[in-house]
C-alpha cells in the first residue's frame, strides 16, 4: 500500500517537472490562486509531490507524509470540483501529458481512487521495511505486524 502510495506521488510530480511552463498555465486557468501564488505553486508542487513519493517509498515520516499528501489530494479534488462546477473545461493537469482528461466526475472519482493508499497511510502507517521503523522503533499498524 505505501509504495502504491509513492508511485502516484512520484509518476505526478515526475511528469509536471519536464512540463513546469505548461503546468503553470494550467494552475492559472483553475482561476483559484491569485497570480503572484501560481507561479510558486505550480514551480514546487512537482517536487513536493516526489519528495512526498520519496518519503513513503522508503518509510520515512510516513504519517507526516500521508498527512500532507491527504491535504493534497482534498485541495485538488476541490480544484477540479469548483472548474467543474463553473463550466471551465481543461486538462487536470493531475499527470502531466501522461494522461491528459478534461475535468469532470471520472477525473473527480480516479483521483479520489488514486487517494486512498495516501489517505490509509495517515490512519494506518504501513512501516514493515521503512526507515521509520528503523531508525525510530515506529510500530507497524498496517496489516497487523
């Protein structure tokens, strides 16, 4: 559950970071955050999301992780549910040009999808083989070991 979990954050910000223009145009047609914020948040939100990958792929801070990743996905999906709901048709920018969908209800559910392993870390850390166990004795309370 913990690497499914690092592989959507590392193929997400992996395929934002050779696009970083593209994806900045994107989070500007959201109409969300003001100007002065996209660019910031569009240039770091690639690498976040695989310092995020990272993190639960090696087991370390798994909770923080999940924590952080959880918010994530909520703001996105509330994101993509206010485009919707204003009729603003575009790209969800979600994968880059790896799986280019316009907005809607499927993209809404597959993300929701793509957020369970996320959400499950945060209630029940999986840390069998992780550097949090490790190096700080954290127990493992996924899957009962």
């Amino acid at each position: 559950m913990r690497l499914g979990a690092a592989a959507v954050w590392l193929t997400a910000g992996a395929a934002k970071i050779s696009q970083i223009q593209a994806f900045h145009i994107l989070v500007q047609r959201y109409g969300i955050l003001p100007d002065f914020l996209a660019a910031p948040f569009s240039a770091l939100l690639p690498f976040l999301e695989i310092a995020l990958g990272l993190y639960l792929g090696v087991g370390l801070f798994v909770r923080g992780s999940a924590l952080v990743g959880t918010a994530l996905f909520a703001a996105f999906l509330a994101a993509q549910a206010s485009a919707w709901a204003r009729g603003i048709s575009l790209d969800c920018g979600c994968f880059g040009s790896i799986a280019e969908t316009t907005v809607g209800p499927l993209t809404m559910v597959r993300d929701f999808s793509l957020g369970i392993p996320t959400f499950v870390m945060l209630i029940f850390p999986a840390r069998q083989l992780s550097l949090d166990r490790r190096l700080f004795g954290a127990k493992n309370l996924f899957g009962g070991r």
